[in-house]
C-alpha cells in the first residue's frame, strides 16, 4: 500500500461519521514536519502533545504518530519534484485526521501551494482559525484581551482555487479576446469597459453550494457558544464585486433565515422586531424609517422596499422571535471587508464568529492573530465531512529555519484544536494551562520577548518554550 512509509505497529484508524469522527484511545495520526522553521516546530510541538496525553490519561489514551512526507522533505525521499507524494495522500486519507507544519510555496511561478492542495483534495472546507487572547502575552494593541473571534474561511474556492493564466499566453489572451469582444459588450451593466491586452486573467468562483456549507458549520458553531458569543458576521466586499463576495453574504442569509429559522435572527431583523418592541402601535413606514436612516432622502421605489422589508419580517416570524425572544437567538450580521479590519481593532468585543471567502479569511486572520500576540499565537484547522487537518495560521518563517528560535506556539494550539476536536479536552485544557503559565511567567520566544515590558533577555528557544509549557502543566 505505501511506497516508502510504514504506518506505526501499534494504533488504530479514526473515522468519520455523519462528519464526527470516531476516536479510538490509541489513534495513529500521520503529521508532516513541514519546511523552513517546521525543523523546530514540529518536534517542540510533538513533544508537548505527548505529554499532555501522558500527563492526562497515564497510558490510557497515545497517540502512534506516523511520519509522512510533504514539501523539501519528500523531495529528499521520493525524488526531484515529488512535493506531495501519494504516499502522504493515502495515509491521510486512511487514517483521516492529521497534523502539519507549514510548507513553502514560491511566489510568480513554481508549484502551486501544498497547503492548498491538501486542502482541495480531501474537500476540507472549513478552516477554522480562533483569535484568542493569553493574559500576559505582548500586544501591539492596548486591549487584546477583547478580542475572542473564530475566523470561519471557506476553503476551497475563491481566487485561492488557482485557476489563473499568466500575460501573454495563448489562453490569457484568447480569454481577453472573448471577454472585450463578445462577453462583456453582451453584458449591458459593463458599459464599455475593457480588460489591457496584457493582463494576466485569474477566476473567482463563489458558489452557493461552497458558500452555504460554510455558513452552515458558523453558524453550528455558535450555537455551541455561551449566548453573549452566539453571532456570526458574514465578512464580504459585496459593494464591489456583487456576483461573488455579495452572493457570498446573500446565500449566508439565506441559509440562516431558512435552515436555522428558528435559531437566528438578522440584524436588521432584529432591529425591526426591537422597534415594534418598544412602540407596539409604531407604523410600518415609521419602522422602516428608523432601520434606514436615510428612509426620506430615498426614492419611492426604494421606499417601498423597506416598507416591504418591514411588513414580511413582521408577519414571518413576529410571533417565534418578537417580544424579546430575539436576544436568545443566534445573530447574523454583515460587514464590508475593508471595514471588518478596523473593526476588530475598534471594536473588537462587539465579534465572535467571522464567515469569510477564502481571501479575505487569509489576510483576516493573520491580522487578527497580530492582535492577540501574533503569529506565535495563531492556531488553525483545515476541516472537512471525512478528514482533518490541523496546522497553524503562519507559514515557514524562512529567515528564523533551523535556529531553534521560532514560537512553537501556533502548532502546539493547533493541537490544541486537534485534541477538542477528537474529544480529548483534558489533554487541551492541559496544554492550554501550560501556554497561560509560561506567558504569564515571562517564559517566551524571541516574538514575544521583544515586545514584553521590560523585554525578557534572553528569550526562550523554540525547545525550551515548549519544555515550559509542559512544566506550567502542574
Ligand atoms: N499553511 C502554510 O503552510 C502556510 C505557508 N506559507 C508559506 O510560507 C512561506 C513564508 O511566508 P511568509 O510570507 O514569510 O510568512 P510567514 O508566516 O512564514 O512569516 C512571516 C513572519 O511572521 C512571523 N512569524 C511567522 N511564524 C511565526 C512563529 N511561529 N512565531 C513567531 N513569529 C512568526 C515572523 O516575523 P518576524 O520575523 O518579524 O519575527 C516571520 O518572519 C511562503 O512560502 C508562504 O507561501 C504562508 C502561510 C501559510
Ligand atoms: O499555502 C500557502 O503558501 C499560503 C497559505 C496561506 O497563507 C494560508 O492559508 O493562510
Ligand atoms: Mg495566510
């Protein structure tokens, strides 16, 4: 079955059903090192994940690690250009849940990213990456700890798909071609506009279907949040590019005001309801009057639509939601892109689940890591209905590889996730106490050390952070 791998002697397979999966006490879990700084991550990471599976079941629970082969790595096994050996495929198909470091991707030419592809081929539509603030880590921002957010990035399309064609190919200019020539004068909104001969064309596919399975995995998320946390913001440039990014936030509505009818509210929804609330006798234009500002600068047409708005919100859905029952349910909100950015650093507490398209959900979350310590602190997972793979939000640090110096810290709370999502919540909670521990005691990488007041001198090394967190176990 496996070309140059052996899976462990001793453990058994995890599989998935109706999209848990099935945990056995002794799991084989294949992970990939990664390149760059994965040669210091990943073996600091493992070793805090041992011993927090030790330290909480004492032999009952193990993980049988299985060492599979991605990026520089494989190559050095399996021979020039082979990135992403099948072997890698077949055992993370097997044994469906995995842990990787990061893994370099060229930029301009080259392969096209690992990342992306693990991601592609097992459909692993959700990634999940939580902005969590660790009380004593260092921030550029004055008041990190109000920003406890979980970035929802649908995964598999969007620009990120990576169907693009370089300037001057046969295909870019064929496609400039057919889109000056037939498709966009075919298309009246478009006027007259025109795409330079020497562009280079890339596509961006926002399916229903991609958008929706997202949501719908947001929104069962914070169904499981304690009620202050319970909303999801559906973060979309929809202003700009309607057909895609604002057909991203439409069928988010959708969804949310039809599978999970009963379970959320939108906001304007809920400032409809909240306005009859608090005048029971409020007319319909009044109400519509006061969820648009604006309502009398507005043309009649438009005026109507609100009124229009106003009136089927109350008759849908006054009687499950009205007279305060609003506040009990799950909050659905948009926000513009470029706002959203801002937004979590103005007014960071007023979020908790943010649903975005691939690219907005990559700058996103590094962004929004910055906030809570950086880099060093920005875990992720890669989920799908079959599989899982967890890694971290950075990628391979190349200037700090192999100096035993990086922050371990978004492996090992990648761990973390991996741990709850395989039910093992001691052992997260463990490692979670160990990371509190050691940042509070001033026990950091360089990342952090240099912007601790006074800065700690010297920092931690990669290996020693990690032997501190499992010391702060206790
Ligand atoms: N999932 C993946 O595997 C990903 C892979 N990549 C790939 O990684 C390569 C390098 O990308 P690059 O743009 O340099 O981005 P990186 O995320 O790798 O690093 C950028 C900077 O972020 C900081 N940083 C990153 N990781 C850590 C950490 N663990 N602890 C502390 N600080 C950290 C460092 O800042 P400083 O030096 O200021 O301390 C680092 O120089 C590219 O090939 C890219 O495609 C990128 C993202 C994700
Ligand atoms: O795959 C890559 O090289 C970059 C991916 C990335 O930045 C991300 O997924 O956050
Ligand atoms: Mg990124």
């Amino acid at each position: 079955m496996y070309d140059k791998i052996t899976p462990p002697t001793t453990g058994e397979r995890i599989t998935f059903k109706n999209g848990e999966p099935i945990v056995p006490d002794n799991p084989i879990v294949p992970f990939i090192r990664g390149d760059g700084t994965g040669v210091d991550i990943w073996p600091a990471a493992q070793q805090v994940f041992d011993a927090a599976v030790e330290a909480a079941y004492g032999g009952k629970r193990k993980i049988s690690w299985f060492k599979v082969y991605a990026g520089d790595e494989a190559c050095e096994l399996y021979g020039t250009y082979q990135y992403l050996p099948q072997d890698t495929l077949t055992a993370i198909k097997e044994y469906g849940v995995a842990i990787k470091g990061p893994l370099t991707t060229p930029i301009g030419g080259g392969i096209r990213s690992l990342n992306v592809a693990l991601r592609q081929i097992f459909d692993l539509y959700a990634c999940i990456r939580p902005c969590r603030y660790y009380s004593g880590t260092p921030s550029p921002h004055k008041t990190p700890e109000k920003l406890d957010v979980i970035i929802y990035r649908e995964n598999t399309e969007d620009i990120y798909l990576g169907i693009e064609w370089r300037e001057g190919t046969e295909i870019a200019q064929k496609l400039i071609h057919i889109l000056n020539d037939d498709l966009i004068p075919a298309t009246p909104e478009h006027g007259n506009k025109q795409i330079r001969l020497d562009s280079g064309i890339g596509i961006k596919p926002i399916s229903k279907t991609g958008s929706q399975r997202l949501v719908r995995r947001a929104i069962k998320q914070a169904l499981l949040l304690p009620k202050n946390k319970q909303q999801v913001t559906l973060v979309h440039k929809g202003n700009i590019m309607k057909y895609t990014e604002g057909a991203f936030r439409d069928w988010g509505y959708e969804l949310a005001t039809s599978e999970f009818r009963a379970e959320c509210v939108t906001e304007r929804e809920s400032w409809i309801l909240s306005n009859k609330e608090r005048k029971p006798d409020l007319s319909i234009e009044d109400n519509a009057r006061q969820i648009d500002p604006g309502y009398d600068a507005l043309t009649e047409e438009k005026k109507a639509q609100v009124c229009q708005e106003v009136e089927e919100v109350l008759n849908a859905i006054w009687e499950t939601h009205g007279g305060g029952k609003w506040k009990d349910k799950v909050m659905v909100n948009d926000r513009i892109a470029d706002s959203i950015f801002q937004q979590i650093q103005t007014r960071p507490d007023e979020y908790s689940i943010l649903a975005t398209m691939n690219l907005n959900g990559d700058y996103l979350s590094d962004a929004a890591a910055a906030i809570v310590g950086g880099l060093g602190m920005g875990p992720g997972a890669n989920i799908g209905d079959e599989c899982a793979i967890f890694e971290a939000t950075h990628g391979t640090a190349p200037k700090h590889a192999g100096l035993d110096r990086i922050n371990p810290g978004s492996v090992i709370l990648s761990g973390v996730m991996m741990f709850e999502f395989l039910g093992w919540q001691e052992a997260a909670d463990l490692i979670k106490k160990g990371i509190g521990g050691a940042i509070s005691n001033r026990q950091v990488t360089y990342d952090l050390a240099r912007l601790m007041e006074p800065p700690v001198e010297p920092p931690l090394k990669c290996s020693e952070f990690a032997q501190a967190v499992i010391d702060r176990f206790n």
